[in-house]
C-alpha cells in the first residue's frame, strides 16, 4: 500500500462549506469502513482540511474524492502528496502495514 497526504483548500465562502459538512463527514466515512482513511479534521484557521490516507495508488484516492460532496459542489481543491512512513508509532503498524 502507498500512504498519502491529501490537503483540501477551500474555493467557497464558510457558510457553504458548512452547509456541506454532514454529507462531506458521511462520505469520508466510507473511506473509515474501507479502511482507506487513518485520520482527516479542518485546518486551522479554517482554510482547509488535512486526511492522511493510504491506497494501491494516487489513481485510486483521486477516485475515490470525486464523489466527495466537497468536489462534487465545487468548494474545493485537492492536493495529493504521496508519502513514505518511516517512523510511527508501534499502534499505527497494523494500518500502516496493511
């Protein structure tokens, strides 16, 4: 499996991104039950949003944000940073491994 960073920027005022939250929190659940998703919560400020995932490939995280409500409405961009855990702590193994 590959790791990766994805980086959400907001391209709406608040208000709308708000407005999507629910739908946005219940699709990334879906990524939990796959066990894609390791983590995700907004920046800070509220700019954006961090998710560290994990995959076979960047095709398959970029597959699965587009039915992202956040994509789907235009309300944000994606940055997907492949990466290489070296160091974790030993109760990330199991995921990480996976």
């Amino acid at each position: 499996m590959k790791h990766f960073i994805i980086e959400l920027t907001y391209t709406s005022n608040i208000e709308k991104i708000d407005e999507a939250l629910k739908e946005h929190r219940e699709f990334l659940q879906i990524g939990y039950e796959k066990d894609m998703l390791l983590f995700s919560g907004p920046m800070n400020p509220r700019i954006g949003g961090i998710i560290i995932a994990k995959a076979k490939s960047e095709e398959e995280v970029r597959e699965f944000f587009i039915n992202d409500p956040y994509n789907i409405n235009s309300l944000a961009d994606y940055k997907i940073t492949e990466f290489t855990p070296v160091k974790y702590q030993s109760s990330l193994k199991e995921w990480i491994d996976g």
